[in-house]
C-alpha cells in the first residue's frame, strides 16, 4: 500500500517514463543512472538518440535519429565521456558515462584508434 501511495506523490510529468527502448539494440532501459541525472544513452550499446538540443536533458531537439558513440574522452578528474555523432544530422555531443556502462563497449570504444594508426607502428620504435 504504502509504496502505490509514494509513486502517486512523486512530482511527474504525466508523458514522462520510467525507462526507454534503446533505438540501436532494442534493451528496456531504466531512466535512473548509477551517477548521472540524466541517462541518456544505452548501457548496453552506448547508442543514444538525439533528443537534447543544447542542454543536457532539455529534450528540445526534434531530430530523434540514432546516435552513434564514436569516441571516448576523458575530462580532467578522469572522469570518463561518450563522444555521441547524430546519424541523421551529424551533431556532435559529449555524455557522461554512467556506472552501469558496459565496461567493454567504453575500452573497445577508447582503443579502436590504436586498431588503425595513420602510420606505421613501426616508426614508433624510430623516434
Ligand atoms: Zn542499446
Ligand atoms: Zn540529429
């Protein structure tokens, strides 16, 4: 009884859900993150969509095509974020990886340039 009574009282927009279908692999994704406000890409995939405009969490953008995690960068403090290209119209956008990322997608996703230099390894032991 008690835990239907607190749902009810929680603050909420009415259209706003508890968990969303990942656009890429298809996992039932729930909204709360292991240390992020904001969850807004696959744990799974690391796929996203691209429903922010220029504000983490604003949902103002109406683009809603796949978006692509294509990099990994590292903000000072070493915390770890997701470089997300917008398959529809090419936006970039930075995303805080979550606890519950999928701890081998985020290293195949920072090694995946050592997989294809722009040079030969080689010249590495020249210098
Ligand atoms: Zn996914
Ligand atoms: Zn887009």
């Amino acid at each position: 009884m008690s835990r239907r009574r607190e749902a009810q009282r929680r603050p909420r927009l009415r259209q706003e859900a508890d968990s969303f279908r990942c656009i890429h692999c298809r996992l039932d994704v729930p909204l709360s993150a292991p240390g992020t406000r904001h969850r807004n890409h696959c744990p799974n995939c690391l796929h996203s969509k691209h429903v922010d405009d220029h504000v983490p969490g604003d949902r103002a953008s109406e683009c809603h095509a796949r978006m692509e995690p294509i990099a990994i960068s590292v903000r000072g403090g070493g915390e770890w974020v997701i470089i997300h290209r917008c398959s529809g119209c090419d936006a970039l956008s930075a995303n805080r990886s979550a606890g519950d990322d999928n701890p081998l997608m985020l290293i195949r996703l920072a090694t995946r340039p050592l997989a294809s230099p722009p040079f030969p390894m080689e010249r590495l032991a020249a210098l």
